[in-house]
C-alpha cells in the first residue's frame, strides 16, 4: 500500500469567544473554553455561521475512527485538521485520543491555546502544520468529498487517491456548504452513494474499514 493523507476540513473546533465565557464563566479562562452548541446554543445564534460552528464531537467522532489504526500507527496514513480559524494540525501516528468527550475538548483548547500538545515538546502528540489551509494546500492536490461531486465507490475513492498523490479532505461541520476557497481549490470533487447524506464519522468509518483491508499486516 502506498502513501495517502486524509484532511478533516473546516472543523467546528474553536475557543469560546468572549461573548460566551463572560456570560457562562466567571473562574475559567476563556483559552480553555471549547465552543460547544450543545452548551452555548442560545448565545451562540447570533454568530456568523453558527450552524456550522460549536460541534466538537462531529471531530471527536471521526479521530476516534481513523486514529490508533494499524495503517496509520504504520505511517500508510497522516491526518490532518483543519479548524475554523483556518490553522492546520497534523496528529501524530502514535497518538491516543482521549475517548471521554470533556478530556477531548480539554485537550483541544490547550491545543488551541499552544498551537501543540503538549506545548514546547520536541515530539508533540499534535502540532501546527500550517498557519493557513492556503499554505498547507500549495502543493498538495486535495480529492474533496462534496454532495455535488462525481460518483465514486469507497474502492474508487482510496485507489484513486493513492494513484495521484491526492489528500482526501472530508468536511467536518454539521450544517452548510464548503467556503468557496476549499470548494475552489479541490482538483476534483467526488461523493459517496449517489451523494447520500452521511455523518463526518461514518465517512471516516469507511475509509478506515477499506483501509484495513488493504494494508498487509
């Protein structure tokens, strides 16, 4: 099996912004506050996409199905998050993901806050990758999984990729479309079962089922 990376874009992964922690918080630092919809919903629906924002688990979800695999502790597989202010990380192969959802989003804001976990060590867990999506697309070419792309199965999609060197990118948000940007910068957009609507995480389960078939152990 040869090389693929998959890019978990946009992610709703964000700090609190002041508006939420001040009314919320009194003792707890607004840099350690994730952004949680279920928590924040009637402060949050007056903020700009809000639809598509405080979803943390849709991300929590899907690392749970793609980390801790054999072709990613192998390095068959780099993943990568893209998150809302547009900085992309990069996960370790070897990393554990915290499977309770409250040490996940503490872990994601010290992420946040840091810009690596944990912060200042010579072999981080997660890390800053790119400062931007635009940075980290510049020479990469990204097969972008969109319901208005063309019909491909699970086979096609991993082969082809592999094929032509593509990184794999998969919309992590709840509601609405790609920012025109991504939706631009994808060499070709591709969709799953005639562009039936699946979870962030049941796309991963599948990418991750075929890819354990195709790696030799």
């Amino acid at each position: 099996m040869g090389k693929i990376d998959i890019l978990f874009l946009e992610s709703s992964l964000e700090i609190a912004p002041k508006e939420i922690s001040k009314k919320f918080y009194k003792k707890i630092k607004r840099d350690d506050i994730i952004l949680d919809i279920s928590l924040h919903y009637k402060s949050m629906v007056k903020f700009k996409d809000f639809l598509k924002r405080g979803r943390p688990d849709i991300i929590h979800h899907s690392l749970l199905n793609i980390l801790e695999k054999p072709f990613v502790l192998n390095g068959y597989v780099d993943v990568y998050m893209h998150v809302y202010d547009n900085r992309v990380f990069k996960f370790n192969n070897k990393i554990r993901i915290p499977k309770n959802y409250d040490r996940f989003k503490g872990l994601m804001a010290q992420l946040l806050k840091y810009n690596s976990v944990p912060p200042d060590s010579e072999d981080p867990l997660i890390f800053l990758e790119s400062k931007s999506l635009e940075e980290f697309i510049k020479n990469r070419k990204i097969l972008l999984l969109s319901e208005d792309g063309e019909d491909f199965s699970i086979n096609e999609l991993i082969n082809f990729a592999l094929k032509e060197g593509l990184t794999i990118g998969i919309g992590a948000f709840a509601h609405g479309d790609f920012r025109e940007n991504i939706s631009k910068a994808a060499y070709k957009k591709v969709r799953l079962y005639n562009g039936l609507k699946l979870k962030t995480w049941d796309v991963t389960c599948l990418i991750s089922s075929k890819l354990m078939e195709m790696v030799n152990f």
